[in-house]
C-alpha cells in the first residue's frame, strides 16, 4: 500500500493526519451521487465497481454519538449498526443516543457523508469496533463524501487512539 501525497484530495485534515504521522494509507476516490444518503453503501459499491476489492465489513462508516451528555466517535463496519449500549459501556458510560446531525457536524468539522475518525475538529474519545482488527486493511472516509482511505486497522486504532470494542451489531 503506497502513501499518496498529492492530489485534490491531499487538502482534507484526515489525510493530513495520515501524511503528517507518516501513515501508509491509499486514498481511493469515487464520484458521490447527489441525493444519496446511505453513503457506506454508496462507497463500497463505486469501490467495486472501480475494481477495489472491498465488502461492506471492510468498509467502516463514522457516527457520533451522545453518551451521558459527551460525544463519542464509533467506528463499525457499513454492513453492521451501531450497539448504542455496547458503545455507552465501552466508554464507561449509562445511556447512549446517536448525536444531533448538526451537532456530529460542528464537533467534527465535517459534512454528513464524509465524516472521518482521523482529523477531526475536537478530539474526542472513540471506539473501534472488534471486528476490524481482522482484515488487513479497512477503509474510513476521507474527510469528504467520495473519499475513502485504506490503512491498517492497527493504524487507525493507533492514530485515534481508541478502545476496541465490541460495537456492532
């Protein structure tokens, strides 16, 4: 996997993050179709279509959400949804809902769509879920709706420094 430096997509802060850490990482574009909204399905089927070989457990999609007053990243795969208990006990927390769209969006500096784990506005505390420590590589957004990054899954783990955890279901 070759570390890529240049392109229109070198502007965004997650791969910047990547860049600056000195992280192997692949950066795989696609065309994001206006009016779609299930963006996770949306990019592992233009990666396919594109030749990437990818499933939707390899693909891991990024949602805020509010536990006990804080927000927290999770990261699970496209093809799973969100254990908001499991995600509430793996930060130590009692009660968790998915965060406001608007609130996701002020808090990570990113739209709906392409928000990423890596590079975002606040730090915040963030979950991996399990299930990505068995590929070698998974792809997160870009930091953009059409952008998708590829790296190791120790990587992202690391970059985020996260807990790992069983969060999808």
């Amino acid at each position: 996997m070759a570390k890529r430096r240049a392109g229109a997509e070198a502007g965004t802060p997650a791969l910047r993050v990547l860049q600056e850490a000195g992280v192997p990482h692949t950066a795989h574009p696609y065309a994001h179709t206006d009016g779609e909204t299930r963006f996770g399905d949306e990019a592992v089927r233009a990666l396919q279509q594109a030749g990437v070989d990818v499933t939707p457990e390899r693909v891991l999609k990024t949602l805020l959400a509010d536990v006990d007053g804080r927000l927290v990243v999770a990261v699970v795969p496209v093809a799973t949804s969100l254990d908001l208990k499991a995600l509430a006990a793996a930060v130590g927390g009692k009660r968790a809902a998915m965060a406001d769209p608007a609130r996701a969006q002020r808090s990570s500096g990113y739209v709906l769509g392409g928000i990423s784990p890596l590079g975002q506005r606040t730090a915040l505390p963030t979950v991996v879920d399990d299930s990505a420590l068995a590929w070698p590589t998974v792809l997160v957004s870009g930091g953009r709706r059409g952008l998708q990054v590829e790296l190791s899954p120790a990587d992202l783990v690391h970059l985020l420094d996260a807990v790992v955890a069983a969060v999808a279901r």
